[in-house]
C-alpha cells in the first residue's frame, strides 16, 4: 500500500497530563512547588474537617451509654467510677487501658447521677443466689425481734434490736434479744426498772455490751417520758438517742414504722457496694469509706423501690458469698461481670504447712 504524495504528513501533539498523587513524578519526591497549591490546600481542609468530625463522634460515644458494649477482659472496679467534664466539654483521661475504658462510661453528667452498667442483671444474679435464704439475716435478723409482740412492744423491740446488732453477728444479736424477752425485758417500762447491770449480763457477749447496757436504758427512759411507752415516728428524733446511728434509725423506720426513710447500710453492703463499683466519694473515683458515704452514693441513683429489700438481699449475700475474708468468687454467679472478682485473697484460705518435728 502506498501513500498519495499529495496527502499532507499528520503530526502528533503532546497533551500534558495534570500531576496527581499517583503520577510518577509526585511519588518520585516532587517537590510542593510542583503541586497544584489550590488543590493541596483543598486536601488539608477536608482533612481537618474529617479530624473535627472524628473527634466529635468519638466524644459522643464516649458521652453515650455503652450497655451494649462488650470487652474482651473484665474491667476494674475504678472503671465505674465518676467521671467530670473539663470547662471545655473534653473528657480528662489517662494513658492506661483501664482509664481509656473507664471513660467511655460517664456517672455522673450534668448534675445527674446514672447507675452502674449491668447493676440490674448483678442484682438480679444476687438475688437468685439469696433464694435460698439460708443467712443468718434471714432467720435471725433485726426484723424477727419480737414477731409475735403486738405492734407497740414490736415497734420497741426492733429498736433494742438494732441498737445492739452494731458490730455484732446477727445469731449473737438474736440470742441477746431472747434473753432480754424471757425476763420480760422487751418493754421500756420494765427495763427503766432494772438494774443495768442485770442488763449488762443479759446481753453480753454483744460488741461493747457495757455501753449498749447503758444506751438501751437511757433510750427506755425516753422512750416513756417522751413517747407513752412508744418509740420515736421520725428520723431525726430516733438519730437523738444514744446509741442510735444512721443505719439503726433508718431499719427501725423501715421495720417498726414502715416507712422507707433511707437505705439501711451496715458493714455488708457497705463493703459489697464497694467491691461492685457501685459507690464513690462524691467528686472523686475513690471508694467511699464508711456507711454514711455509702448510703448517700446508693441512695443517688439506686431507685427507691430497692432501697428496702437491698440490705437483707446484700447481707445475706456477705454473710454466705462475698464474705469479708475469702470471698467465695468461685462460687459466684455473677463472678463474670463483677469488677472484683477473683481480685482479692484467695476464695480459700491456705492450708497451714506442717512443720517438721523437731530432733
């Protein structure tokens, strides 16, 4: 095939690409010179919008509940603890895997208190734990003290109770009760006319019996004076006698007068509130440090329908369980969502070594 000599030569024209990213001569080290300026500048703004709007979503996430959440390892008890806002809106949090968790659940927001996460299903575990009801609280708590009495000498009856069950074991507390009520000492008038120190030998070996002695006399005293033989109605004036804590006036106002005026705190839930992460001092990720703080924190976001079966449920659940020494965690069904389980001594104590005879 030959070419006309009259058709003019076609020539070709170079047409410069623009440089992308992905040119060779951008990943051969351009320099930015090279680059289009305009559309760098683009790039880096959408960038710092993308950034902006990361950081927004995960704030909001971590201001979110997290129920739905699951973790690969079972979080610390300080996980639960109250988290404060900076005045800029910015979560204060440290460097560990404990507290970049911990954030992500916020207590307290805007001066509301929200309640522990899985505090339902915990309870719920607890409660099917205490269905036998095989405590000692069960059988021989603050409550049974004078069952059969009318409600007058009952009402005064579970105020001897209370005041003498203060660091003392429930069984020891019931039998002191029993004695008292065999001599006809469970009314006020009776015990104003003995002597205290018949009372004293009644009640021993109660913790601090020769004290209680002298409180349950003196409150028998007032209790006629003041009262005709009754007990006081309220709160504050039950605070007013001797001997009486926060803990005692607010069971004798649950038992003797039916009226949830607080949760009752005593050293089980106290320490079981704590063990749970359920509690802390108010402002702070520290645990609370008597009953007093306890009560305040439960009572800040536990609803009052529990307020009145959560001491029984949680006594007898120290008493059996989550005792003080060796808590039995193996034992535990709820041992996978507790923040301390198997974190404190050993469920069981150590065999004593027997040592050698000596030569």
């Amino acid at each position: 095939m030959s070419i006309s000599p009259s058709s003019p030569p076609k020539t070709l024209t170079l047409i410069r690409m623009p440089l992308t990213r992905s040119s060779p001569r951008f990943l051969s080290g351009a320099s930015k010179s090279q680059i289009n300026p305009e559309m760098e500048c683009k790039d880096e703004t959408q960038r710092s919008k993308r950034i902006k709007q990361s950081s927004r979503i995960k704030e909001e996430i971590l201001t979110s509940e997290i129920s739905d959440q699951k973790f690969n390892c079972l979080p610390d008890i300080e996980e639960f603890a109250y988290v404060k806002k900076s005045s800029t809106g910015e979560i204060k949090t440290e460097n560990s895997t404990s507290q970049s968790i911990h954030s992500e659940r916020l207590i307290k927001s805007k001066g509301k208190i929200w309640p522990p996460e899985k505090w339902e299903e915990i309870l719920e575990g607890i409660r099917k734990m205490r269905s036998l009801e095989n405590a000692p609280v069960d059988t021989k708590g603050c409550e049974k003290a004078g069952s059969l009495l009318p409600p007058k000498e009952r009402r005064f009856a579970v105020l001897i109770s209370s005041m003498l069950s203060s660091q003392t074991k429930d069984e020891v507390t019931h039998g002191a009760v029993e004695r008292l009520a065999m001599n006809g000492l469970l009314d006020p008038e009776a015990i104003v006319r003995t002597d205290e120190r018949i009372i004293r030998e009644l009640i021993k070996p109660v913790g601090f019996y020769p004290k209680k002695a002298s409180f349950i006399k003196t409150a028998a005293q007032t209790c006629v004076e003041k009262y005709g033989g009754d007990i006081p109605s309220n709160l504050s004036d039950l605070l007013s006698l001797k001997g009486v804590g926060p803990k005692m006036a607010h069971l004798v106002m649950n038992i003797a007068w039916n009226n949830v005026s607080g949760i009752c705190v005593d050293t089980h839930v106290h320490r079981i509130s704590n063990r749970l992460g359920w509690v802390f001092k108010s402002g702070t990720t520290q645990k609370t440090s008597n009953p007093e703080e306890t009560r305040v924190a439960l009572e800040a976001w536990l609803p009052k329908d529990e307020w009145s079966p959560i001491n029984p449920l949680l006594v007898g659940f120290g008493q059996t369980v989550c005792t003080a020494r060796f808590p039995k965690c193996g034992l535990c069904s709820i041992n996978t969502i507790c923040p301390s389980a198997f974190k404190e001594s050993s469920s069981s104590p150590k065999p004593k070594l027997l040592k050698p005879p000596k030569k």
